[in-house]
C-alpha cells in the first residue's frame, strides 16, 4: 500500500541526517533548493507506490473475472454473448472474421447479468436482460434460446444451470410525502419546475430504481434518505412496500407480498409500472401529499 508523501518526505529527512557531510543543508525554508529536491524525489516515489498499488489491484482483478469455476467468470461469459454468432470449434471464443465492430457490439444482447448459487441444490442460477430505450426488458425468444445454448455449450461439466429471464418484479409502494407548499403543490408538482421535472418525487423514485445495481438489494431506508433530499419534501413515511414476480409454472405475476426492510428481485430488477392489457398502464406507486 502507498505511503503517505509525509511520511516518504521523513524517511529522506531522516536518511539526510545520518551523513554528517550534508550538515550544511540546514535550511529550513521549504523553497530553498535542497528542500525541493526532497520533495520532487518524495513525490516521485509517492505516485511510484500509486502505481504500484494500481497494477496489483487490476492484476487481482483480471485474476478474478478469468478463473474458471467463479461466479464473476460465468457472470463475463454470459455478457460475451453474441446473438447470431457462432464458437470456434471446442472454445468459449466467438468467431468475429468478416464483421465490423458495430455488428459484434450490437449482437451483444444480454446487457446486464448475475450469477448467485441455489440455495436448496447445488446449481447456478443465471439472471439476465437486454435494454431498450434506456430500460431494461427481457431477451426474446429467440435471443434467450440461442442464449442458453451457449451457456450449455461453454459451462463446466456436471454444474446445472437455470435462466431467469422474467419481466420485471413488480413494486408496490405507499408513501406519504410531507410537502413544502412554497415548493410543491397538493399534487405534488413542482410550482417552478427545474429542468422540466414536474413531479420531483416520482422521479426520484425512478432514478433509484435505475441506480440499484442489477439483481441489488433495494432497502427502503436508502429511498427514504433519497426522498428527503428532494426539493419540496419535508418528511417521508413509506408505510408498505410489496413485490410481486413471474410464476415460472404460470408465467404469471403473483399476488404482492408485504416486505419491511429491503428485498432482491427474483428477475434482477424492477418496475413500478404494470401492463394490465390493451396497453393500460398502472402506476404501483400510491403517494399522499400532505402539508400537516
């Protein structure tokens, strides 16, 4: 680990002191020559050991994501992904001749990935989905069959694996706002919106659903400190939050279930906003604007 400048300006101090021919380098000004070569050799060997400790941590990084066998190596191989493409023979690598790299970056559908181990048997569970317009959605058909070949193709021998590839878990939320009138309305729009944001709270809550890394923990403690810092709120209640996700017998979203504290999606992400047909969309999240 680097050392602090300080502490690397002393060692030479120190070092200076035990050679009685440098005695008469005495200054104490910080500009007098001697002292700034102190200084640019200290610096030089401060930013030295930065670099030092920036390769070892992009070594053990590299060393990580390529060992076989781990959840980070699974987690790259699934975002390697190329929809359309094909393997050299007996090799995990795609065959790329021929293509531009806006063709190969474009057969990259799989956008966002994670890997956790089952806790009731021993197999891997693979989450994943594509991106569109900004969001998240999950792969089609055809690009999730396609998929799973591959990750059958390349996976060790003997390690079971399960695809998860669901619309998004559904969350509910009950909030009451207490409001700033001077800011916000009874409705909750901003009186003088900034940057066109008409309803600062809903978006909010949408910028940290966007921030949550994918298959992360949403813990209503950290919406709640992310709310209060919104123009024109005064005080926060969350008083029920509910998920609900795919059946994967059904294909069907279940019924909500309460939750306290902080929750995983089962299909690595969420949303707030529910398709009940006909394309009549609900928003999930119910908010009470008071000024009391």
């Amino acid at each position: 680990m680097a050392r602090k400048l300080k502490d690397i300006t002393e060692e030479i101090l120190n070092e200076k002191g035990k050679y009685r021919e440098l005695d008469p380098l005495d200054s104490t000004s910080k500009t007098s020559i001697w002292r700034l070569f102190v200084y640019v050799i200290a610096y030089t060997i401060f930013n030295l050991e930065l670099l030092f400790d920036r390769h070892k941590e992009e070594v053990d990084s590299l060393i990580a994501e390529l060992k076989p066998h781990s959840a980070k190596w699974y987690r790259n191989k699934a975002l390697a992904f190329q929809y359309g493409f094909d393997l050299y023979p007996d090799t995990d690598v795609f065959n790329n001749e021929g293509y531009t790299d806006d063709q190969i970056e474009a057969s990259k559908v799989v956008k966002y990935s994670a890997i956790t181990e089952d806790s009731t048997q021993s197999r891997l569970i693979v989450k994943v989905a594509g991106e569109k317009n900004g969001d998240l959605v999950p792969l089609t058909t055809g690009e999730v069959n396609s998929f799973t070949a591959y990750m059958e193709e390349i996976k060790d021998a003997g390690v079971p694996l399960t695809i998860i590839n669901y619309l998004p878990d559904l969350l509910y939320l009950n909030i009451t706002i207490k409001i700033d009138p001077l800011v916000l309305d009874e409705h909750g729009n901003a009186i003088a919106p900034l940057n066109g944001n008409i309803q600062p709270v809903e978006t909010t809550i949408r910028q940290y659903l966007r921030e949550l890394p994918f298959n992360g923990e949403l813990m209503l403690s950290k919406l709640v400190d992310k709310l209060q810092l919104t123009p024109g709120v005064k005080d926060v209640n969350i008083y029920r939050a509910s998920s609900s996700w795919i059946d994967p017998e059904t294909k069907n979203y279940g019924n909500p279930i309460d939750f306290t504290m902080s929750i995983i999606p089962n299909s690595g992400y969420f949303t707030t906003i529910k398709n009940n047909g006909d394309n009549k969309l609900e928003n999930l999240v119910k908010i009470d604007y008071n000024v009391v």
